[in-house]
C-alpha cells in the first residue's frame, strides 16, 4: 500500500541522490547531461503534485529558467547549470526556493574561492584519478554548489 510518508521519502531521496550525480559529473566532466537535469525535472514535478503547490512552484522555476538564460548569456553559469537550478527551483517550491537560491550563491561563492585560490580540490580530483587541468580553472563546476544547496535546503525542511 502507498504511504504518504514514504512516497514523500523516496521522491527527496531520488531528488537528493540525483543532485549528488550531477554534483560528480559536474566535478568529473565540467558539464551536467539533459538526462539528469530531465530526470531532475520529473521529479521535482512528482513532487510537486503529490506534496506541493505545483503552479506556484512551475511559475517559480520559469523565473529562474529565465533569470539563468541571462547568467548564460553572459557565461557567468554554464547551460546545465542553469536547467539543474530551475529543477531544483521547481522541487523546492517558492518557499523554500528563495533559500534554495540563496544558498546556492552563498555556497558556489564559497566553492569558486578555495577552488581557484587553494588548488586543494584539484589536488583531491588528481588523487581519485580524475582529470583536473594543471592552470588556474576558467569553468567552475556550479554543479556541486546547487547540490550543496539542495541538501541543506532539503535538511532545514525535513529536519528543524
């Protein structure tokens, strides 16, 4: 039998578990595929129906689809970047997407520092054998800031 509870559960674990793939292949490859943003999508808008206000929450999404199309345009965030966070704009609702928004800025900003300024991230990703260029990095994987953001957005709903 469907419980309420649980389908809730497992829809923010799939969100959760989903964020964490983009954040690695964001890490690993400097790009975030459709499939994941898609799959992002889908869920956020299961949620959104079975435990949401899923108008608001769409209306909240395609303003910052938009607002990322100008980040874009400008090549201040990359094309997945963008989709990830209208995505995750769209499982957050607009309560929780304003946090959800804030934190990603506060996050990704804290991330871009010791990312360029320490290398101590790059030298984790050449340990675990992963290809990491050598120079001072022009893209900044924003992946793992909006997953960052996902989970304490996430914890602060479901556990204060």
């Amino acid at each position: 039998m469907f419980n309420v509870i649980s389908g809730e559960v497992f829809l923010v674990t799939v969100f959760l578990s989903l964020l964490t793939l983009a954040a690695v292949m964001d890490l690993r490859s400097f790009k975030i595929t459709n499939d994941i943003n898609l799959a992002v999508g889908i869920t956020a808008l299961a949620y959104q129906l079975f435990f949401g206000e899923i108008l608001i929450a769409i209306a909240f999404a395609a303003c910052v689809l938009s607002a990322g199309f100008i980040l874009f345009a400008f090549k201040f965030l990359g094309g997945g970047d963008v989709k990830l966070l209208a995505a995750g704009s769209l499982f957050m609702g607009f309560e929780q997407g304003l946090s959800f928004l804030f934190f990603t800025a506060v996050f990704g900003g804290l991330f871009a520092l010791v990312w360029v300024r320490t290398g101590f991230l790059r030298k984790i990703l050449v340990y675990y054998g992963l290809p990491v260029e050598h120079d001072i990095p022009q893209v900044i994987p924003y992946g793992v800031a909006i997953a960052a953001a996902g989970f304490f957005v996430t914890w602060q709903k479901f556990v204060i």
